[in-house]
C-alpha cells in the first residue's frame, strides 16, 4: 500500500456524501482505547448530521493513493452543537458564538506519524480562523483512570501532542456524554475540554 496521500476540505452540506466514510472511521478507531465505543449506526448518521447542517462546519478527509478515505476531521461553531457541549463553556460565561468547536480527528493506524494528525489541527483552525469570528478552538477527550486495567501496555495520550499544538486542558470544564462500551453496555463518560486562543488572520 502506498503511504501517499492527499487532504480535501468540505464545508456544510458538502459532507453529505461522505457520511458513510467518516462513520466507518469512526466506529473503528473510536472502538480501540480509551474510547471503547461499540459503534451504533443510527448516532451516526445524527452526530454527522448535524455538522452537515451547520453551513460553517468542516470537513478535512485523507485519502490514499487509491482516493479511499484513511482519516477525517471534523469542526463546527460551538453553537452549532447539541447543548451539552457548550454549557460548560456558559457555566463560566463564555461567549458560546466565539468558540469554534473540533469534534475528532480519526485516522487509520497505518498512516499515523506521517503529519497527518497536524494537517488536520492546521486545516481547521486555517477555517475558524477565516471565518472571522472565533476567539478560541477547543475540543474534547474522554476523562480515563490511568490505572484502568484495559489501559493498553505502552499506551500513549496525545496530551503532548496537544499541549505542542498550543492547547491546554481546562479542569472543570466536563461534559457528560452516553454510549455504549464494548461488553459493557451504555456508559455515561465525562469528557474535560482543552482550549487555544485563536489569532486572528493576517
């Protein structure tokens, strides 16, 4: 397999068609550690929805050499989303229509540390940034104990990757999301925020 690839930028109703792809990747990579999400089609097709309907959104894929999608990124003004992802940012009084929000970046193993990961920060805060009105980007991760036993030996957070990228935690600010685990059922997981000021383009 070639390890060439490409970046394509979509924005809105643009990712209609591609709603089965970044699904499919987000079931298979939001199955491994430490999300161990046990993928269900119909929330989905509703979580993608909702960025499809949001006219500010976007899209990054990665496609190999062949145009298959290895790996998607995906972003939305904050007051686009559902209202669990911005009441912690009202509980501190946040301005919510000055926060551009990143909801994951999923790439397929083999074509993990090649840059990719990078491009897909850049691409989306390049976007938020255009847009003119955001002070800040911000996303989420799942909080996890790091003596849980199903904790992967020589597993690595992308907390440094995060912090190089200029982001920093933010303790208190958690939301609570639902979904089912592998082998577990329906879990409610806590989710902590991390945040970075966005510059303004030049």
């Amino acid at each position: 397999m070639s390890l060439d690839y490409t970046l394509q930028r979509l924005r809105g109703a643009e990712l209609l068609p591609h709603l089965d792809d970044v699904a499919r990747l987000r079931t298979a990579v939001f199955r491994d550690w430490p999300y161990l999400y046990d993928g269900d089609p119909d929330y989905e097709r509703d979580y993608l929805a909702a960025y499809a309907r949001s006219p500010d959104s976007v899209f990054v894929l990665a496609r190999d050499g062949a145009g298959e999608v290895v790996g998607a990124s995906t972003g939305l003004p904050l007051a686009d989303d559902a209202p669990a992802f911005s009441q912690p940012f009202r509980a501190r009084r946040m301005p919510v229509e000055r926060v551009f929000y990143f909801g994951e970046s999923v790439l397929l193993p083999p074509w993990r540390g090649l840059g990719i990961g990078h491009a897909f920060f850049d691409q989306r805060e390049d976007h938020a940034r255009g847009l003119g009105r955001f002070d800040w980007t911000a996303f989420c991760a799942v909080d996890r104990d790091d003596d849980d036993p199903r904790r992967p030996a020589g597993y690595r957070p992308n907390d440094g990757f995060w912090k190089k990228r200029g982001y920093a935690r933010a303790p208190g600010m958690t939301m609570r999301l639902p979904w089912d685990e592998v082998g577990r059922g329906e879990i409610i997981h806590p989710l902590t925020f991390w945040l970075r000021p966005l510059e303004r383009a030049r």
